[in-house]
C-alpha cells in the first residue's frame, strides 16, 4: 500500500515526498517548476546552511499562534 500525503491525501512518490520539520510526516515535494500550491514549502535554515520542508497544515497553525499572540497582524 502506497504513503499518502497527509495534506492533500493523494499517494506520494517515493522519489518526490520529503519529510516536514515539523510534524515528521510525509508531503509532496514543493516545487517550482509547477504551478499549483503545494503541499508544503522550502524553510532555509541559516545556522544549519541547510533547507527544510514545512507542510502547509503546520505552516498555517504557527501563523494563527502567532496572530493569537499578538506577534502578527
């Protein structure tokens, strides 16, 4: 049985699903060479001069914390 993208629920690819940092789970590979959304997005990492992934659904609950806190209009 084939991993399914816990964003969209579609079954990943293993070549194209990258892990979140956040969450762990698996999503579709952001990239830009396509003109949809996404499942997740690219978080560059300065002092780990490393990229990360991001999922859409943990991407979206760290900016209503934020807004919850007054940090962000």
């Amino acid at each position: 049985m084939a991993e399914v993208c816990h964003v969209c629920g579609k079954p990943l690819d293993e070549i194209y699903s990258v892990s979140c940092m956040v969450c762990g789970r698996k999503i579709h590979f952001p990239s830009a060479e396509t003109a949809d959304k996404g499942c997740g997005h690219i978080v560059t990492q300065w002092y780990a001069c490393a990229l990360s992934f991001e999922c859409n659904r943990c991407s979206e609950q760290k900016q209503f914390r934020k807004i919850e806190k007054g940090k962000l209009s």
